[in-house]
C-alpha cells in the first residue's frame, strides 16, 4: 500500500522503538514524503536526539534506516499538484499542503498521520497509526515472512 508518510511519524520512530518505527520498516507500505522532509527532520535533529536519548551515531543509523523505507519526492514531480492543495488546506494549516500535493501527484491510498487537520479535506484518506496497525493485523504477510526467517 503507497501511503504518505507525516514529518510526526518519522520524528516519532526516531525517537524510539514504537509502534511506528514498526510500522515504517513493515514492508506492506511503501512510503513517500516531500523531499523537504529531510531537512525538516535535521532541524529538530538536537531535541530528537536529546529525547531518543541516543548518542549521534546512534540517531544516524536510526535515521538511516527509517530513510531506507521512504521514497523522498523531489519537488519538481509534486508542483503541479500544490495549487490544489494549497486551496485545500490554506484554511486548515498550509504547511500541510506539499503533503497533501504528493499524495495526489504519485497517487497514493492516504496519508498516515495523527493530524486531524488532514480529516478536513476529503482528497486524500487520513490513516491514523490505529488505522495503519489494524492494517498489518489483516495483512499478515509480515508476519508470515519472519516466520520463514526463523
């Protein structure tokens, strides 16, 4: 399942081993984000660092690997879809547009998310982290191959 990955979602698995540091390294969703994202993520890297109580090598790897997991959409491929998610979202939280505009230009299933603001516009399905569990619950087939590993 193609889904949009929320910047709160990756911080949240940065932070520590959770529910949605499994979640991003399941390989039943192929995740995308704004290429932006990185960026993003570096400028909060001291206080993720300081939470994750990880040392900054530890941090990178952790990174690095919940990278590995999710595409980065290079701008140029999601423009054309910001002026409609620009309208969308400018009266909910613009910030939230180049989210949005991915998910419309690579035609995902949704956006995982926690923001509800993303359940104010009705393009693109919000999955909570609830939603994305119940998911992998279904779909067992990540369960099935670390059997097989065994």
């Amino acid at each position: 399942m193609k889904v949009v990955i929320d910047s709160n979602r990756i911080m949240a698995g940065l932070i520590r081993n959770s529910t949605s540091r499994v979640i991003i390294l399941s390989e039943e969703f192929d995740f995308i984000a704004p290429d932006f994202l990185v960026a993003e993520i570096d400028k909060y890297r001291d206080y993720l660092m300081r939470k994750s109580k990880q040392t900054e090598r530890e941090f990178d790897l952790t990174m690095l690997t919940l990278f590995q997991r999710v595409e980065l959409i290079p701008e140029d491929e999601f423009i054309d879809s910001m002026k409609i998610a620009e309208e969308v979202m400018r009266s909910v939280d613009i910030k939230d547009a180049p989210f949005l505009a991915v998910g419309l230009a690579c035609k995902t299933e949704g956006i995982w998310s926690e923001d509800k603001d993303f359940d104010k516009q009705n393009l693109l399905i919000r999955y909570s982290t609830r939603d994305m569990i119940d998911f992998l619950v279904e779909n067992p087939s990540q369960r099935d191959q670390k059997m097989h590993h065994r």
